[in-house]
C-alpha cells in the first residue's frame, strides 16, 4: 500500500512538473507612463508583435491586466494610443469573455492572421 502512494505521488510530482514548465505566451506593455499601461505585445515564435483593435474592447483588456498582474482594467484603447508598434501583427479579432487567464486562450483567427496596419495596434489601461 506504501509503495502504491509513493509511485502515484511520484507520477502526481512529475505531471504537475511538466505543467508548469510549459511556455506560456507572455505579454509585455510598451509606452505606457506606468508598468501596467501601454501598448499590448505579445511573444510568439520569439518574435515580439502587436495586437490589432478590430473588436478589441473592455474584456480583452482584462484578461492582459490580469495576466500581467495589474490589477483591474481601467480602459481598453485603440488607434495605436500608445503609439504604433513594429514587427508582426500577431493577433487580430480578439474575442475574450473576460475570464480566461492567458490572452492567447480568447477566441481570434490564429497567430499573424490579420487584416490590420499598426495604426491599429492595442492597448490597455490596469489600474496596478
């Protein structure tokens, strides 16, 4: 019986090991006055790009303020507000509920597809 809970809680040990050390996407906030403002950018395939405003609006916004452990949203802006990034635009049509943990969990059309210039690039206002 001992043996049997070792082994479980060796396999237990070893998948929440796992876990963990998965890449996450992460975000950063670019131009802001304060850590928690700014333009968002996101890394993917170790390559900073931008986030499109097309649908971008107050729950978006909350999921990157809590990913970023911000605090709670204060606004969600557009028109590249934080001034206009470079690179790639990766993600367009953004559609969160406003409960997911990751911005890359909300629903949008995948990775660099888009239809947007960075005259459109995202941003967020956290209160943290």
């Amino acid at each position: 019986m001992f043996q049997r809970i070792i082994s479980l809680l060796v396999l237990l040990m070893a998948a929440c090991s796992a876990q963990s050390t998965a890449p996450k996407p992460q975000l950063r906030l670019v131009n802001g006055s304060t850590p928690c403002s700014g333009r968002v950018e996101i890394l993917h395939n170790n390559q900073w790009g931008t986030v499109c405003d097309d649908g971008w609006d107050i729950n978006n916004a909350e999921v990157v303020c809590r990913q970023m452990r911000c605090g709670p949203v204060q606004s969600a802006t557009s028109s590249a507000s934080f001034g206009q990034g470079t690179g790639p635009i990766w993600m367009d049509d953004v559609a969160c509920t406003g409960s997911e943990s990751l911005l890359s969990e909300c629903r949008h059309p995948g990775f660099g597809t888009h239809n947007c210039n960075h005259g459109e690039d995202a941003g967020v206002i956290c209160s943290g």
